[in-house]
C-alpha cells in the first residue's frame, strides 16, 4: 500500500503529532518510546515499522490512551481518521512510503 506521510522528527513535533491538524496527512516520525492521544478528539490509527517499512504493530487509538511498543522498532505513522483503505492495514503488510516535508 502507499502511503504519503509528512515528516515530524523535531523534538515538538513528535510530542505534539497530530494534535491540532484534524483533518491533515498522515505524519512519520521516529521514538522508540510511544505515541499517545492525550488531548485529541478523534481516533488515529497508529502504526509500528520495521526497517524494511513492513507493519509490525498496529492500533486504533481513541482519546486519552497511550501506546507503547518493542523499542527495537522507531518508525511510526499517525493516520487521523483512517479511511477504508488504509484502514486495512493489516500486521505484516508491506508500506510503500513516501515521506515529505
């Protein structure tokens, strides 16, 4: 599947990740320590990479929870509310993805 994403890495755009951008692209950003949804007002759907940009994790998030995974994997798409398609998305699929500023 391909996904386009913009790129988060500074520092407050991994905290702040999709907070405040309803609506937008789905965003990529790397941390190996979790995502969470305090302060937002609709479900993502939150998925874990591996290097080869295959889905080793992936999780519907509503408002208010946290997400923690195995730090050896860092890539990380937040999708805002996923359509049918992405919504698909299953473990073990294979993301062809493009990352933009």
């Amino acid at each position: 599947m391909k996904i386009y994403a913009k790129n988060r890495n500074g520092l407050l755009q991994k905290f702040l990740g999709l907070h405040w951008h309803e609506g937008v692209a789905p965003i990529y950003f790397e941390t190996r320590w979790g995502v969470h949804t305090f302060g937002l007002s609709y479900p993502i759907l939150c998925l874990i990479l591996n290097s080869d940009d295959v889905v080793v994790k992936s999780r519907v998030l509503k408002k208010g929870q946290l997400f923690i995974w195995d730090p050896r994997y860092k890539k990380v798409l937040e999708i805002p509310k996923p359509n049918r398609q992405i919504s698909s998305v299953r473990v073990g699929d294979k993301i062809d993805l493009t990352i933009t500023s």
